[in-house]
C-alpha cells in the first residue's frame, strides 16, 4: 500500500507544540508536503529539527503566522501555492487556553481576543484556503481542531468553550457550502491530551482520569494525529460535516467531565478568585489578576 498523502500538500496551524507538531511529523511520514505554521519561532525550530532528523525537510517549510491576522493566513496559503503548487488539507489547529475566570470577572477585551484566536481565525482559514481548493480536481480537506469542551457545559472556561462550539458549528456549516466543489469539512474534538495547553491546567492528570473515563488514561497528541490523518486522506472521502470525538470515552459520561475539570481546578487555585488571559504554548506571558471585592 502506498502512503496515505502521496501528493498532498497540507498546512498545519499550531505545528510548534503538541497535536499540531505531532501531526505534523505523522503527515509528513505519510508522504505529504507540509507549511508548518506557528507564533512561536523557538517551538516551531524545535519541530523543524524533528522534521530534519526523520529526514523529511525537503517536504517542509516553517512559516511563523499569528493565526489571529488576516493577512498571516493569506500569506500561509500563498507559501503553499509558491512552495507546491496546490493545496490540499488545512489543520486549523493552533489553540490556546484565552480568557478565564468567573463570568462576572472577565475582562471584554480578553472576551474579543479568544474569540479572534480561537474561532475567528478558523474562520479565516477556511475563506482563504477554499478559494485556491476550488480549483483541485479532486477536491480537499479542511480539519478544525475543536473541543470536548464546545460539545456541552463544563469542560473548559467560557470564551474557549463557546468558541469550540461555534468552531463544530462552522465545520459543518462550511461542509454544506463546500461540497459541490468536493471540499469536505470536518472537526476534531479531543478530550484530555497530554500537551503543555493541557498540563498547564493541571500536571496530574493521569490521576485525575482514573474512574472519569473508561479508557483510563491520558490521550497523546498522536491518537489526534491518527484522527486528522484519516480526515485528510481519502480514506474519508464520504466524510463531511462530522465531529469527530477522540476523549477516550470522556464525554459518554459528562458528569465524569465536569467533575475532572472542577476538581483541577480546585486543586490549581483553591479560594483563590482570578481572572486572566492564559496564551498557552505561544511564548506571549500571560495577564493574571487576582479578584477582591
Ligand atoms: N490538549 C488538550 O487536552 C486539548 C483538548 C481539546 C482541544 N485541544 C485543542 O487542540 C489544539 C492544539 O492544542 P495542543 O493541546 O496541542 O496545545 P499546545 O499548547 O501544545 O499547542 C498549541 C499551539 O498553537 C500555537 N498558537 C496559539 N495561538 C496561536 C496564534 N495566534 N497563531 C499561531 N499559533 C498559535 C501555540 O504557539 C502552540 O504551538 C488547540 O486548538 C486546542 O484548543 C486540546
């Protein structure tokens, strides 16, 4: 059998840590040529010296785009025409934590950023990558990296839970419009994988899964590859509009979930009222305020 993306050209959003870097080497032994995408200079060199040791480097090129500008997402769809000459998957995937804290506390603008990052942005690169995969006789992939959390209350803070929820929502949305040109349009919603988005929450969650789910352990950001793998080839060609959920069980019961996530939160902050804007692995510090009234 030959390779799964023989001939194909992905983009791969978030390709500097975790599910983004991970699929990013899986695509790539599948024989794709890869725009790894990142805000993050110092983790996206760290992958691309990965991609340098397996030998895949004449496959890939590193494009450091903020996921949240327009014209960085115009700019990574053009470096796939330039570089390849087609496009045929985009991973929408870079992610991060965004604004948290009691409902009451969070700040607007915190609000507007995590929407901008973690839902505009998939918007955007799907405007922009449809227009040049309408033109692929065979048609193409576009994957968005949702979450557990958009699929019910309680699984992460508001403005990321929401914003996952309209990400499911757009996925299948866009499959509608998308498919007479044979571009199919699906979302990933991982449960809890053991990268640093999700370790900064917590660092015990191998604990803290036991009796939660039913495959009691934590998932790797390789079981989300596999997923995206399977969405990007044409294994999946009769695939549109799916939310595919990979938690290990996690959701099957979703008091479990709620649990989990109070509890980890609980043990991360006890009393403590805060409120903030995390940026995950992006290398942008934080803003942190404790709240007194
Ligand atoms: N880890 C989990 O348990 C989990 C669960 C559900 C969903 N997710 C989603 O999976 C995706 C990948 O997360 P991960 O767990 O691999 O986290 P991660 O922190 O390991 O990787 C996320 C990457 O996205 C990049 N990124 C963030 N903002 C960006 C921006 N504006 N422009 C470009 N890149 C940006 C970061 O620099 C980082 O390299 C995210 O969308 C996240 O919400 C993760």
């Amino acid at each position: 059998m030959g390779k799964r993306l023989s001939n194909k050209v992905a983009i791969i959003t978030g390709a500097g840590s975790g599910i983004g870097r991970e699929t990013s080497l899986l695509f790539l032994e599948e024989g794709a040529q890869v725009i790894l995408a990142d805000i993050n200079a110092t983790t996206l060199e760290e992958t691309m010296n990965l991609v340098s040791q397996k030998g895949f480097k004449d496959n890939a090129v590193s494009v450091i785009a903020d996921v949240s500008k327009e014209d960085a997402i115009e700019a990574m769809v053009k470096t796939a025409m330039d570089e390849f000459g087609h496009l045929d998957i985009l991973f929408n995937n870079a992610g991060l934590g965004g604004a948290f804290g009691s409902i009451s506390d969070i700040d607007g603008d915190e609000w507007d950023q995590s929407m901008v990052i973690l839902l505009k942005s998939v918007f955007m690169g799907i405007k922009h990558a449809s227009k040049v995969m309408k033109t692929n006789p065979n048609g193409a992939s576009i994957i968005n990296t949702a979450s557990i959390a958009g699929m019910s209350g309680g699984g992460g803070p508001q403005a990321y839970s929401a914003a996952k929820a309209a990400v499911i929502n757009l996925s299948q949305t866009t499959a509608l419009e998308l498919g007479e040109f044979k571009i199919r349009v699906n979302s990933i919603s991982p449960g809890a994988i053991n990268t640093p988005l999700l370790n900064a929450l917590s660092e015990d969650w191998d604990d803290r899964i036991k009796g939660l789910q039913p495959i009691e352990e934590l998932g790797q950001p390789l079981d989300i590859a596999y997923a995206a793998l399977f969405l990007a080839s044409n294994e999946s060609r009769f695939v549109t509009g799916h939310n595919l959920c990979v938690d290990g069980g996690l959701t099957v019961d979703r008091t479990g979930l709620i649990k989990g996530m109070r509890e980890a939160a609980a043990a991360e902050l006890g009393d403590t009222r805060i409120s903030g804007m995390s940026m995950g692995s992006t290398g942008i510090e934080e803003t942190l305020r404790e709240i007194e009234d």
